[in-house]
C-alpha cells in the first residue's frame, strides 16, 4: 500500500506532487534542447535528481511524460494570457494577449521551442499541437463572440482558424531566426494584423 505518513511535516499527496512537478521542470529543460526521440527515462531522472521509482510514480511511461509536459506548459501559457486580458477594455485585449505569448516565449525560450518550433518532429508532441489547436480555436472563438458581440458562424471559425494558424507559423518563424523582429516588434505587428479583423460584419453569414 502507498506511505500516507507526513515527512517532516509534508503529506504524501503533497510530496508526489512536488516530485511530479520536479519531473515537469526536467522534461522542459530537455524538450528545450533535445529531441524527444533520444529522451530516456535515465536522462530524465538524471535531470530531476530523482530515481526511476518515482518517474513511474507519475507518468506510464516515456510518451505520458512528454503529454504532461506539454499539457503543463500549454497550461501555463493560457492561464497567464486569460489573466493578462481579464478585467481589460475589449479595445486592449489583442495587445495584453499577444504580449504576454511572446514576451513569455522570450523570457523562457524551452516555452517557445516546444510549442512552436519545427525543429521538433517527434509524434506524441506533433499530436499534442494538433490537439490543442482546436481548444485555442474554441476560445478564441469564444473571445471574439465576447469581445465584438457576435454570434457563431462559419465565418467566424474561418477566422479563428487563420489568425492562430498565421500566429502560429509567424512564431515558428520568428523562432527560427527567419524572422527578424524585436519581441515588442513582433508584438506590434501580430496586434496590428488582429486589430483589423476587430469588425463585427466580418463574421455575419
């Protein structure tokens, strides 16, 4: 049976998540520099400075530990936009959103190389971007219907899907130094190309 006994005065619930999170922060180090396809189990615990004993604790295995990863940061990066944009004017939020993406990309560049670069070509991350595309253009949708008071149409989706899509392959880009802008620039660029959708009558079918 699992220990639930407290050790020096930390339970056991909160010991496992703090192991997890130890595993989390090694993966993002690893996945910022290293192909997913030569990540061992070994190279991980390593990094973490746990044992294999407490990676299987958490993850299944190799592939698991890549989506927890993945789900963390994306997490991460939606939790910290949904609070840049909250309480802001509907005229602000394209600005406070699209800055707090690329400054965070900026600051912590593991962020951007996982999410967005193309230099990665292993399968479970692959997978992951396809999947939480569509819940970015879920709530994307959701801000436009919100921000300009439109209902869903067709049109709408159209638009959802071609603004995150150009971000995303503007990002890619900037990343792989094909692109050469300031972060404040490319801010003022991306903000600039959404402004201009900000037209309710665009989306009406």
């Amino acid at each position: 049976m699992p220990q639930t006994r407290s050790y020096r005065g930390v339970g056991a619930g909160e010991r496992l998540a703090q192991r997890r999170q130890r595993f989390i922060e090694a993966g993002l180090d690893l996945l910022g520099q290293t192909d997913p396809e030569e990540l061992t189990v070994r190279a991980i615990c390593a990094q973490a400075g746990l044992t294999a004993r407490y990676f299987y604790e958490s993850f299944g295995d190799k592939d698991v530990f890549v989506e927890a990863v993945f789900d963390a940061v994306t997490a991460q990066l939606a939790i910290g936009t949904t609070r840049a944009i909250a309480g802001l004017p509907a005229a602000e939020q394209n600005r406070a959103g699209v800055a707090n993406i690329i400054r965070s990309i900026s600051d912590d560049p593991r962020i951007g190389r996982l999410l967005f670069s193309t230099e990665l070509s292993n399968a479970v991350i692959l997978r992951m971007r396809a999947q939480r595309e569509g819940l970015f253009v879920m709530l994307g949708d959701q801000h436009i219907r919100h921000a300009l008071g439109v209902d869903g149409s067709n049109r709408l989706k159209a638009t959802t899907n071609f603004v995150l899509g150009g971000m995303r392959q503007a990002i890619s880009a900037w990343l792989a130094g094909s692109v050469e802008l300031t972060a404040d620039e490319l801010v003022d660029l991306l903000v600039a190309i959404v402004d201009d959708l900000n037209n309710p009558s665009l989306f009406r079918d």
